[in-house]
C-alpha cells in the first residue's frame, strides 16, 4: 500500500516543471519558507531572476517524479529536504 503523503508527488513535481519560477511545488510540500524565496527571486527582479528560479524548478520537478514513492516521502515528507 502506497504512502499517503505520496500523493503530494506528482503535484509538486509538475509544478515544478511548469511553474517552477513562482516556487508553487514547494508551497505544496510545505516549504513556506524556500516557496516564499522562490516566488521574491522572481518578482523583485522583475522577472530576471526567473530564468534561475525555473531551472531549480525544473530540476527539482523532474527529482521528484523520478524517485520512487517511498524514497520521495523519506526525503522530502519526512526529511524535509528543502533545496535539491
């Protein structure tokens, strides 16, 4: 039987592909603090900072659907690992 907190997964790592640049998949996991810088990078330089705000999205994105769902909840659930 799957994790429950495991459905977070696919949410969190969509966004992070898609919107990564607004730091929306780490406010799904709870991350109110690194979601919250994220989102300031972006805006406070008018969008500039985006273009490195959505490469750590990207990656962060493709990490999260690519590990196993057990793996997933012990690292970022659990762990709460916060960056990569």
């Amino acid at each position: 039987m799957s994790n429950p907190a495991a459905s977070k997964k696919i949410p969190a790592g969509i966004c992070g592909i898609l919107l990564g640049a607004l730091g929306i998949h780490k406010f799904i996991l709870g991350y109110t603090k690194e979601g919250v810088i994220m989102l300031l990078v972006t805006v406070l330089t008018l969008g500039m900072g985006a273009f490195i705000t959505s490469i750590i999205g990207l990656i962060e994105g493709i990490m999260y659907l690519v590990k196993p769902d057990d793996e997933f909840v012990a690292t970022y659930v659990d762990g709460k690992k916060g960056w990569f």
